[in-house]
C-alpha cells in the first residue's frame, strides 16, 4: 500500500482513510469545518494555493466530484486544469504513467484521480515525485476519501460527538467506496455501533468491515439509529443475476418515512447522490426534515479545500 | 410562469423578455452598451463579479453561446465551471432538480441553461434559494432572451432609435427560439412594424406573434424594411415532410443581393449564427457592407456581461 | 503561405517554422529557457497577458499539447476558453471562418488549433484581423513549430551548441509533422548531420527534407550521434498496407540498449509522446539515463510560454 504521509509525518497523498489516525481525521474535519458557510452565504476564498496548479483527471467529464474539487482549487487560488482520461494499469501501467509524468512535469502540483480500476491512485501516487501529491476522487469500490470526510463532518454537525452513536449504512455496500470510507472515518472517529443492512447478495463478504453488525432486514438496522447512510444501487457494477427489480427493492429495502420511523426520531439521512429516488430512498424521506444530503454537498467542498490545503502547504509544519 | 423579478423589483432571473417592462429592457440596453468595445480594442475588464460562481449548463460542450457567457463571466471577475449535462423534466424533474441543488449547495451564484426541452429553465429557477439565479442560454423554441438583447441592441446601434422601424424577420420563424426572443424585445422598445416571412409550414400559428405581419412572399416582407433578421433553417426540430431541400428553399426563400435591394439602402442584415451559407443567406450578403452578424456576436457578450452583473450585483438597489 | 510577421517584423503567427530565420529562432529560445525551472520548483508565474483571452481549438479534448497551452497562458495571467470543434476547409471553409470570426468578435487575442487538415491555421490566420494570432498547436503531417522549438531548446540544453552536431530521426517520418518541425529548427540553427532513419514506406518522398541523409538501416544512422529522435508510429495515418507489424517494426527499428550503444555515450534520446513502448522504443531506454524525454514536456510549455508572450507582446518592439 502507497505510503500517504511524507517523512515528517504530514498528509501527502489522500488515497484512502484507512490508514490514517484518529488525530489526523480530527485535523482535516477541524480544517473542513472553516471552510463551512451556510447557505446564501459567500464561499470562503482566499490566496493560499495562488500559483499551484491543480490537474482533475476524471474518466467521466461531469460529474459532481469533479466540479466540487475544482472549485474547491479555485477557491483556494489554485490553477485548475481537467482532463478527461481513462488511466488503467494495462501494459504494465507505463502509457498511464507516461500520462502523470506529462502532468508533473507540467509543475502540476497535485492530481486529483478519478478511476473506476482498483489501485490505480496508488500506482500513480508511488510513482511521482516527492513534491507532487496525488488525492483520490473515487477509487472503484475501493475508496472514496473525502466523501467519507464529508460524511464524518456531516454527522458530527448534528451529533456533535461520534461516541455512543448508532449508524446504519443500507443499500449496496457490497459495490460500494462510499460505505467503505464511511466504515473507516466514522469508526476511526468512535462510533462503536456501524450496522450494515442489505440483501444477502449486496452486503460484503464476511471478512471485510471488521466490527460492523451485519442485518439481513431493514427494521432492525434502524432501530434507534441516529444515522442512516443510504447507498445508490451500483448497478453499472451489478451482473445481471445480481440486479434487483428496482420496485420490488424498494418494497423491501428503501427508506420510506414508515421505516425511518424506527430511528431515533432526531435521526439524520444521507445519500452520497445521485439517488435513485422511488428505489433506494423514497422522495420525502430524501427531501424531508430529516435529510441532510444537501448539507453533504456543501460540506464536500469544505473538505475538498481542507484536503488541497493541507497536501500542499503541511510540508513541514507537522510535528 | 416563473417570477424574474426580485419582491424589490430588480432582476433575478433572465428567462424570457416577454414580461420585462420598457424600462428594464432600457436599462439592460445601456448597460450592455457600456460593456461594447470597437474591434481590436481591449474588452472591459473588471472585478465586479469577484467572488461569485458561474455555472454554464449546456447540453453540447462547445456552443458559442456557452463560450460568450464564459467569457462575459470571467472577464468581470467570476469563476466559471463548465457542465455537460443533459437536464431533463422526466421522472418528475427530481434527478434534474437534484443536479441544479447540488450546484446551489457548492455555492454557485448563477446558472446559464441551455435546454432543449421547454419549461426547463423555468422549472429549475422556481425551485433554487432565493440568492441563486437562473440565466436562460437559449430553451427549446421558446426563448432565448440573451439573443433578443443583443440582437435589439444591433439594431439600436445602427438606427438610434426603434419607433418607426421596419423589421423583417424571415425563415424558419416556427421553431425559432431566436424569432420570439426579438419580437418580444423589439416591440416592447417600440417598433411597431414586425414582419414575418416563410413558407407556411415554418410560419407560426396564427395566435402566436401578436401585432406582427405574415407575408407568403420575401418581396412584400422586405419592401423598404430597416432591418432584416434571417434565421436558420432548424433542420433538427423538423418532421422529415416539413423539411425543405436546400437550394429550392434558398430559390424561394434565400437572401440575396437583388432581394436585399427591395429593403432600404441602409438596412441592416442580421443572422443569430451558424448560418447556412447558400441556403438561408447568399454568402455576399453575409459577409457584405449592409451585414452586421459579427456585431451581433460582440454585442452578445456586452449583454451577457450586463445580465450577470444585473442578476448578481443589483438587489435591493432597484426602486 | 500566410506571412507570419507583421509589417514591423515582429511576430504574428506561428504556423511554421520553416520560415523564421534564425535570429528569430535565437531569440524565441532565449526566452524559452527564461521560463525553464527544474522538477519540483515553482513554475514562472507572471501577469505579461492580464487582459488578454486564448482559445484553445482542439478537435480532441484531452491532449497533453491543449493542456500545455493552457497552463502556459494561465501562468502569463491570459484567460483561456477550449472548444473542441471539428474545423474543416470543406463547404469553402465558409462555417470554419464563421467559428473563428466568432471568437475574433469576442475579442480572443490569439486562437491556438490543432488539425487533422493540412491548411486549416494558415487559412484562418490569413482571414482574422490584424490584431490576432494564430498558434498552431500541431498541423495534419505538416507542422507542429512549438514541438520543433521545444525540441531544439532540449538539445540545446543537453550540448550547449548546435554545430558539429549528429541528429538521428527514426521511425515514421513520412506522416510525422514532429520531425518537419525538427528539421526546420535544427537546420536552420545550424545542425548539419541529420539523418533520417526508417524502413522505406515511412520515409519521405524524395524531395523532401533537403539537407538529410537517408537510412534504410538504424546503425548507420545511430553511429557517433548526439541525439536521437524516436518518432511514434502514427498508426492512425496510415493505411492498411503501409502498417508494419509491431513486433517486426521492433525488431527491425525499435530503439534498444544495445542499439542505442551505437550512438556517442552521451547521446540523449527524445521522443514527442505518446509513446509506443516496445515498438518504437525499449522501455528502458525511454526511462534510462540518456533519456530527456520528460525534459521535453517541461521545454514545451516554456516555449509556449515564450511563443504567446511573443506574439501577444512583442508588436512594435521588433527591429
């Protein structure tokens, strides 16, 4: 695994939150948490990455990830540049390294890397050089880094602590870099109770999620949770003889206001987007007063521009 | 229909000039005249937009109209992202509303939609906080107010005046987007003599174009006319039976030298862009003395940097 | 062919390398290697194009040129717009002009193109206004000057002079604009010993490349050279009959250690990439110690730093 933190302990890379401390976590949601305005407010701006340059490698132009670390960089005085490629590790990985070794020499300062094959941002990361800081926008079912920061930082707007409380990811964790990245923040963080609900097919072989309580129906997942995380149905990574019939998982898995009911009744929804209304989550629930999915976007960008600032002006300043 | 206007009356959103009053259709005018600069000349450059997000939503990634709202923000200072997205108001417009909220949550100020599909601008502005605009880039058939300004903005230029001209709008008016844009403009400034001229199946029907004269020929349309604004032939919007061949419809319909004659010495030929050369315009006349579609295009970005600062930096300084 | 220079001498476009003279050549290069920095160091920031607006027109989206270009007028304070649009001579280039006398009214000072057709800068540089500039960013098979001139400065770098030097050229010269531009450059500078090295369908018809030794072996071309040219094998340029077989082109021409022997120890060995490795080139030779490959990527967006300050500065100031 790529090592993320440089010798002086500080965050070089972010590849994945697994490996990163209590401490660390705490520093980057502390960080995201200045970034935070409220709605109708002006953005943060500032000049701290003036003169950096900032490359989005993205295999899909649009999508929300990709806009939310660009105006982050922005936002930060960063120059942006996007680059719609599809890196792989075929051929020995050397066409797509010839790719980021363009970039660094380029003085591109970080790449933000988007990619739908497993170990690509590693591979990447353990190849540039030292000055050059690689951050993952979504590695396969692997990783999502920051949206697992964004989620961190969205619990803890509302709970104001991550101890003693109960979280419940539903839906197809199996497939899913989001589940994943929650498991390690959030239980990194102190959240002791992690519970993971969906049908035989969707939940993760029994070896992965060290800790987590495994519910094969949705009713004893949310009892008195203070949280529910509800996944979109990866169907592009289903096969065919996985794919539940959209209704008929609605009927037994999606989160209706009646199911919610079962939750602390202060509990809150998210959904890293986009949704599959009407099969993962029903419309009110997603836009009812329980939901916080917006707050998740906007807390994106917070931890966006927490992520850049810190790889790329920590260097030495940590202890 | 949507509201545009602020409770304090400024402008909020620029979906359609059908309802701006004389007024604000002035002000909009001589706004956009200050932002005009002679060929060769530097443009205006500014920082009144600093701080401010743009996000331009088209459906193709490199319309001319996507690049004059690019340009027209960032030359006032703003910060633009680029989205290929296809918005639609299928599924009851709740994936697409999810899409413009995510863009609201990453504090985005203004949206320029373009949109093939009527009602989809609008839609998207009556659901945004009330601090986000909605900028129509041009929906479907119906509206595409941005080219009304400029295209009333041309005609002011080069007759300082509206009242008592004579404006001949000639084409594929039915499917034009353009057409109701300029009629909406022209005879709220004042001209009270529109004349439309096409085959009768490009024709609008007979309740639309209030006020407006229809002419089966070019030659009655044209007679002593001050302007004359050619449109594209829209094939894409067009049922293969209305579609007519290229150069019999240039035979019947196409404007040429000796036609142009039957208009005043002095009158001005206009074309929204990209033309069929050959078919709805003889490239003479196109790029002829009588011609002004360059104009069009730098007066298009003088209305565009106009609009933005209107929406964005006028509240609560409208009486 | 379009006249590059300005009645003051100074430069307009480039087009060509072939013919700048070379003071003009010198002097390009001088300023080339001012923006040069090592790995890791900050790049040359500076504020020389505020003001001013760079097209990029690509008819791919994501070429490492299109981004070097970018970053290049980013860094000089320039604001840049990419469209990706398709240009053609076709229909008497009628919609082609029309595209670009578009950007021309929104006041973009310099346009830069990539092409697949031969003609297509030169006929939009002989139609703009005076006031701007046409960079080509790679032409057909016929010219890529900021290629050529980054190619140079990497020699340059490497022997400090360009007389008395042996240059070897392999591979697919016939379609290559890399190796037109190369020999422009290096001629003209003074490098009198260029050999041209490929099995006979990839050499240039006879006519060609005045000045040139040909080779129909590599070790006669490789022997006692400073420097070594790979070229890519434009697979995309050839038909059926002319493409040689991968394996059989490696064994024949392929740039191996023990090949590479051939040349003086301290020869250095460039290729414009995207590379083929394993056909044209050994992996470990791209990625040995005689390799400047990655120089050449820094070398390019210095040059194209110095080609848009150039032309966008210079007016008035030449001789």
């Amino acid at each position: 695994m790529t090592e993320q933190l440089r010798p002086d302990g500080s965050l070089r890379h972010l590849l994945t939150l697994e490996t990163l401390s209590r401490a660390q976590l705490e520093r980057l949601l502390e960080r995201s948490q200045s970034f935070v305005r409220p709605l109708g407010a002006r953005p943060p701006m500032s000049q701290a990455l003036a003169g950096r340059t900032i490359a989005n490698l993205f295999t899909e132009p649009s999508t929300r990830t990709r806009v939310s670390f660009e105006l982050a960089a922005k936002r930060l005085g960063a120059q942006v540049v996007n680059l719609e490629v599809q890196l792989s590790s075929r051929a020995k990985g050397e066409s797509m390294l010839d790719t980021v070794y363009t970039l660094q020499s380029l003085h591109v300062d970080a790449l933000v890397i988007r990619d739908a094959e497993a170990g690509v941002p590693g591979l990447v990361a353990a190849h540039l050089a030292p000055h050059v800081s690689v951050l993952s926008g979504g590695e396969a079912h692997v990783s999502h880094p920051t949206q697992g920061l964004l989620d961190a930082l969205t619990v803890y707007q509302r709970k104001q602590r991550f101890a003693g409380l109960a979280v419940a990811i539903v839906g197809d964790i199996r497939h899913s870099r989001v589940a994943r990245s929650a498991w390690h923040a959030l239980s990194k963080l102190g959240v002791a109770d992690i519970r993971l609900a969906a049908p035989p097919t969707l939940l993760p072989v029994e070896d992965e999620f060290a800790g987590c309580t495994r519910h094969a129906r949705l009713a004893t997942a949310l009892k008195d949770a203070d949280a529910v995380m509800v996944l979109r149905l990866q169907r592009e990574r289903m096969t065919d003889a996985d794919l539940p019939d959209g209704e008929r998982y609605f009927a037994a898995w999606g989160l209706t206001r009646e199911r919610l009911a079962l939750a602390r009744p202060d509990a809150i929804v998210m959904h890293p987007q986009p949704m599959n209304r009407g099969i993962e989550i029903a419309s009110d629930v997603a836009d009812g007063p329980q939901s916080v999915i917006r707050d998740q976007v906007s807390n994106g960008i917070a931890v966006r521009m927490a992520v850049l600032q810190e790889v790329l002006t920590s260097r030495g300043d940590a202890a």
